[in-house]
C-alpha cells in the first residue's frame, strides 16, 4: 500500500488492538479506535468510535461514521476457555458470534467502503489454535478455524479489486486474556502489531509472529500440531 492509510481497528481499547492501533499511528495513519466503550480509548492522536462486532446496528453505525476507511483490522476477540463437548453452550456460540460472525459482519460493512475508497487492505486477527485444536479451548480453536476459512475465502474474493486479505497466527501475547499462562511462554502485543503492521503493508498472506505458530504451521502436513501446544 503506498496510499495514506485510513484505519479502523476493532477492540482497540486495550491488549493487541490498543497495540495495533498505535503501531499504525507512529507510521502516520488516521486510526479510528474502535471499541465497545469508546470512552476507555486512551490513545492520543486516534479516533475514538462505538463498535460491538456482535451487534449489527452498531457496526453499521461505526461504518457510517467512519467513510473514509482503507484500512480494516479485525481484531476484537474473546476466549471463554470452554470445551466443545462440556463447556456452557452460550459461550461456545458466543466465540462463534464474536471471531466469525462479527468479524464477518465488520468485514461485510468495511469492504465495500474500502473498495469505494480505491482499494486497501484487511487484517484479521487469528491464533496458533486456528490450526492447533486443543479440546480446553475447543469453542476458541473452532471459531477461530472459521475466521481462518473465511480469512482465506475474503482473501481470493478480493485480491483482484485491490484490497489485501491477511491473517495473523500468534500464540500467546502478554495480554489480559491469557493471564493465565507464565509470562515467559508470552510475546510482547508491541512486538506482534509491529510484524503484523509490517506484514499487512508488504503484501504478506499470513503472519506468523513468533516460534509457536511457526511450528505448528511447519507442523500441519504432519497432522501432530497439538504436541506443539502446552496448554
Ligand atoms: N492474547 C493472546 O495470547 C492471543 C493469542 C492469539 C490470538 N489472540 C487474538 O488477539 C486478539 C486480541 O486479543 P487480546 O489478547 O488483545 O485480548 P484482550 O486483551 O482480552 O482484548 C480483547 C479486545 O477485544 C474486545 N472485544 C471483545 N468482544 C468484543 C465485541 N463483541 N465487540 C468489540 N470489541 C470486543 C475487547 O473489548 P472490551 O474491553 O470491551 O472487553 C478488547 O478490546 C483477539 O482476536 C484474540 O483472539 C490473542
């Protein structure tokens, strides 16, 4: 992309999207932070904007506002921990909700104001389990195996119309949803929007942003990937 970037970036409140978010400020775009609660944005030189991926209203409100986007970064998630077969069915349909059907739901209101604006490039946010399906975190791995079919299908749907499609894989982040895990098995979100940012920008398909998701990728003919995976 050689165009001034004009980018919306969902969850930007706070971990990876606040990251991201100014990541793209430092290299000169206009951002618009967007977030369930606008009012915990706290990134100067952004713009703040209302926006739950899971509600359709709102999302249509945010791309109403914010007309001039080139630039889509999928990234608002959750991680509820349940297992397909004994976690609470709520929270198995709300991973699908938010990962899938609410990154589509943004992605179907944002394209074509990308399009409309010459072209561009859209971001979505993945994870190692996209690939790795561990069955603690089976609602979690599923949709985001989703997000990974449909990163792909948007991907060879709008190549030719001049928008980028890109996925990120990355493990585990330094971020409140996995505070769980030991801060040594844990990237730096810094470091992760900066390769992310980078490789959006240079035309990449697929991100892979630290050891793990390099091999379990590496690891996906063999069918062994969850062996990767401590948790
Ligand atoms: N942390 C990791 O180890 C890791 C690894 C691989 C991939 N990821 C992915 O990275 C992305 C960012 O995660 P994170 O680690 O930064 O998590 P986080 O610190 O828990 O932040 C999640 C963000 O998503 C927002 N969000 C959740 N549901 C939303 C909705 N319906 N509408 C709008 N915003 C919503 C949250 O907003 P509120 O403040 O309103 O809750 C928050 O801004 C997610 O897609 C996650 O799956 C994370």
């Amino acid at each position: 992309m050689t165009q001034q970037i004009t980018a919306l970036v969902t969850g930007a409140n706070r971990g990876l999207g606040r990251h991201l978010a100014a990541e793209l400020l430092s290299r000169g775009a206009k951002v618009y932070a967007a977030a369930r609660r606008p009012e915990t944005v706290d990134l100067p030189g952004a713009i703040p904007i209302q926006l739950d991926i899971t509600d359709p209203d709102s999302v249509r409100r945010a791309a109403a506002t914010a007309g001039d986007v080139t630039m889509l970064v999928n990234n608002a998630g959750v991680s509820t921990r349940a297992a397909l077969l004994t976690g609470p069915i709520d929270d198995i349909r709300l991973e699908m909700e938010t990962h899938y059907f609410g990154t589509l739901t943004v992605s179907r209101e944002f394209v074509p104001i990308i399009d409309k604006n010459g072209g561009g490039a859209v971001l979505n946010v993945l994870s190692v389990l996209a690939w790795a399906h561990v069955p603690t975190s089976g609602a979690y791995a599923a949709a985001k195996a989703a997000a990974w079919a449909m990163t792909d299908a948007m991907r060879t749907e709008l190549g030719p119309r001049g928008i980028h499609v890109a996925a990120l894989h990355v493990g585990y982040m330094d971020t409140d949803m996995v505070s769980y895990i030991p801060a040594e098995q844990k990237i730096d979100p810094a470091l992760v929007a900066a390769q992310a940012i980078t490789g959006l920008i240079n035309g990449d398909a697929e991100i892979l942003a630290d050891d793990l998701s390099r091999q379990v990728k590496a690891a996906l003919s063999t069918a062994n990937t969850v062996t990767a995976i401590r948790h």
